[in-house]
C-alpha cells in the first residue's frame, strides 16, 4: 500500500483496531491496517459501525476473503436481503454479482440509492471488486445530509414532510424482462417520506432518486417532475462528494440512508465484476424530533 501522510489519519481511539483516513471533510474514509477475515473481527464490529455513521462510507484495501467470509463480515450488520435481479439456482442467494464487459456497459450510472423500491430498504450495501478496468470504473458517494442542508431554509420546510413513490419496475422491469404489472405483484410501489430521519445519528437526509423515485405525491406531474429535478441535482456538488478507485480486494461500505451512489460507467469496453451484500434495514421515517 502506498505511504500515506500521517497528518491525515486519524485513530479514533486507543481502543479502536484500526486507523481512519478521511477522503473528504464531507463524506468517505479509508480503514487502515484491518482484515476482514480475521478470525476475531467479530470484536472490529462497534467501531466500524461507528466510522460508517461517522463517515457515511468507508473503504478497504488489500482484502484477500471468500465470499463465505464477504457473506460472515456483512451478517455481523444484520440480516441479509435477497436481490430479485439474483439468479435462482445461484449457491449464495445473498450475493449480488454485478458484473459488465465488451457485451454490456454499465448501467449503474446514476445517482442513487440501492433498492430504495422496498417497504424496508436496506440499510447498507458491502462491495467487493473482483476485477477492475486497469482505469475507470470508479464509484462516487454523496453525503444526503448535507445535500439537504445545502437547500434553501424555504425549501428544506417545503419539502420536509412530503411523501414520494419508489417504483423498482422504473429499472429492474427491462433489466429482468418483465411487465411492471408483474414486478408489482411482488413489489408494489413504496412510499417514502422525501426527507427522512436517520434511525441511528438523528440527522435528516434527502431520500428521493433518479433510479426508483416517481412522483412526489400529492404535487401535479410537472410540480413533481421539476422538484425532483432540483433535488436529484444536489447531489451532483463534487464538495458534498467522494470518490473512490478501486483495486483488486477493495471493498466499499456504505450507508444507504445516509449517502447516494454513482458507478462510473466510462470503462467500457473493458471487464469489471463486482460482488454486493446487503443488509436489510428498516421503514424510513421522519421526525422533527429524533431524539
């Protein structure tokens, strides 16, 4: 691993087992000097939860694990989701593999944040690369706390409150060759307050995307159509933003209530396959008073 200034790193505290580099004064940090296949990581667990709330994302390097132990490190977050896009028969039904080449460009894209179309959307995703472009194909994150600080005191009380509808036909229908008639069968469209409460900091967060979000309800299809732009948009300020450049044995873990997500896409034609579990989590809420 490449020397890193001393001056950035932080070690959060003399009982923590790792070292903490920032990314950005934002959002994202860099865990030094762990592995995740540790036979006692187990005991890692409270601390990185904190640097995660903390950071929103973080990062590792150089970790050479199974899928069984990509599988073991996420369940010490809690239960593991089962995506619709996973193949049946596949051995690890919790193993999202995301994998594009010189048949099939990137379609990740996009700002987001991952299966935001369940009633009880995930708390976080855990990816791994597998096998990376020799450049490209970086990820970057968004920090949805100060994307709804950044609004106007007018609009940040305009939109606290507001209801929007998540739609997973909006991607998956093409993706999975179905009707959206079919996919509501199984998974109806959601609602989903437009600014939600953090169950864990406290802190409020934008919660619309351009992936699964719909309508805001209530709004006319114009209303809806340009208020979602706007609010799509502030996640695209780079100084609320990381991002990250993966490697062989990187892993990223972020906070789906907290940050959105964009796979740059400008790889192509070359191979990058990545592996994804996620952690279930529970019903978005908002309160004006967390505590």
């Amino acid at each position: 691993m490449a020397d890193i200034d001393a001056a950035t790193e932080i070690k959060a505290s003399t009982d923590t087992p790792f070292t903490i580099r920032p990314l950005t004064p934002a959002i994202g940090a860099e865990l030094l000097d762990i592995d995740l296949g540790a036979s006692d990581i187990g005991d890692a667990i409270p601390a990185i939860r904190q640097a995660l709330l903390d950071h929103k994302v973080i990062f590792f390097r150089d970790q050479d694990i199974s899928r069984e132990q990509h599988l073991a490190f996420a369940q010490m977050f809690g239960e593991l989701e089962i995506h619709p896009a996973t193949p049946k028969d596949q051995a690890l039904p919790e193993i999202l593999r995301i994998e594009h080449g010189p048949k099939s460009r990137g379609q990740e894209n996009m700002w987001h944040s991952d299966v935001t179309w369940r009633a009880e959307p995930s708390l976080g995703s855990i990816l791994r690369a597998i096998e990376v472009p020799e450049v490209g194909g970086d990820t970057l994150f968004a920090d949805m706390h100060a994307a709804f600080t950044g609004l106007s005191d007018e609009m940040r009380r305009f939109v606290t409150g507001l209801t929007a509808v998540h739609d997973i036909a909006r991607v998956f229908a093409k993706r999975l060759g179905k009707r959206p008639e079919e996919l509501h069968e199984q998974y109806p469209p959601m609602e989903h307050p437009v600014v939600r409460t953090h169950p864990e900091t406290g802190l409020p967060c934008l919660y619309v995307n351009g992936a699964f979000t719909s309508h805001i309800k209530g709004l006319s299809d114009r209303e809806s159509a340009d208020l979602l732009r706007h609010l799509y948009a502030q996640a695209a300020n780079p100084e609320i933003q990381c991002r990250f450049r993966w490697a062989p044995g990187s892993i990223a873990f972020w906070d789906n209530r907290a940050c959105q997500h964009f796979a740059a896409s400008d790889y192509f034609p070359a191979r990058r396959a990545m592996e994804r579990a996620t952690i279930k989590g529970g019903r978005p809420y908002y309160s004006s008073d967390p505590t």
